[in-house]
C-alpha cells in the first residue's frame, strides 16, 4: 500500500480514536484504568493524552507494517514528542492573544497536531536507514516516554498544563462528568 494512503488513513483512525477518549472516560462510568488513556478533564495535558493514545493504538499496525525499518523507532519517538510539543506551544500562542479558549480552535490544533505528527513519522520512515545507535536509543526513548506518560497521568503536575481551566484541580481530582453536566443543563 501507498505511504501517502496509510498516512491518511492513520490520519482518520487516530483523529476518530482521539475524539472518542476525549468523551470515554465518561462514557465508561469513569471507570479509572480507562482514564489512563482517555480525557479525565479540560487540561492542556489531558488534549495531549487524547492525540498520544491513539497514536500508540496505531503503533501496532504501523510496527507491523514498518517495524522491520530501520527507521521506526525513531520515527515513532519523534512522531510522539511533535503531538506533546505542537498541542501546547500552539495552544498557549493564541491564547497569549486572545485571552481564551476558543472550542474551533482548539480542535484545529488537536487535528493539525496530528497530521503534523503523522507527516513527520513518515517522512523519517523513508529516509535513508539510520544508525542502529538511532534505533537503540529511540527505543530508550520511547519507554521513557510511555514512563512519563503513565507516570504524568497519574501524578500531574502543579503546573499550569495539567491544571483543569473549569475546576482549576488537577487529574482525576478536576474531572466533572460532561454527561451529567448536559442533563442538567436540559433540565432547567
């Protein structure tokens, strides 16, 4: 198959997945191991976790396609840390300039960080072969990433990412169920 069409098509899958763990966690009854991967408030970090799930989800098709490359690992690495540097830094840019949140915007970001992120793993994928030491090293990498992932999900930060805008709580401790909220809007 085509680069181009895969790339595309991890485009749709991974926006589609992200979309849904945004609402998920809700969805689930707030079920805590399904927070791990799934939106559990409004924060910056909690978009970032929405876009890096599903991402890792599709690495098990594209591992299989592309693992043997020499190229893959690395390209996943990168591919990771261009969605948890592209949300934010272009999150809290227009915000500077706006002062608030803005819902199409926001969504613009998530979308266009994921096609950033996705463009960028498959450029790398066809380059020219690294050094094994790329390979070695990524690999490292991306445990570490996934250790930091599980370990920011679970333990935030008091930092102004993890910092839930509507409750200003952090973590599990900021969710407010999206679901039980809209009743009761309808209700009055």
């Amino acid at each position: 198959m085509d680069n181009t069409l895969i790339m595309w098509l991890s485009i749709i899958a991974i926006s589609a997945t992200g979309t849904l763990a945004h609402f998920l966690y809700d969805l689930t009854g707030e079920q805590r191991p399904i927070g791990l991967f799934a939106a559990v408030n409004e924060s910056v970090w909690e978009h970032i976790k929405i876009a890096i799930t599903p991402s890792l989800l599709w690495a098990l098709y594209d591992g299989y396609y592309y693992g043997e490359n020499a190229n893959y690992f690395c390209a996943k690495l990168v591919s990771l840390l261009v969605l948890v540097i592209f949300i934010p830094v272009a999150f809290y840019i227009y915000r500077k300039f706006t002062k608030k949140s803005i819902l199409p915007l926001d969504i613009t970001i998530f979308f266009a960080a994921i096609i950033l992120s996705q463009a960028t793993f498959y450029a790398i994928i066809s380059l020219n072969p690294m050094w094994h030491i790329f390979t070695y090293l990524s690999c490292i990498g991306l445990f570490v990433f996934f250790g930091c992932y599980m370990t920011l999900t679970l333990a935030p930060l008091k930092a102004p990412i993890f910092k839930d805008p509507i409750t200003g709580k952090y973590g599990f401790r900021a969710h407010r169920n999206f679901f039980k909220n809209l009743k009761k809007k309808h209700k009055k």
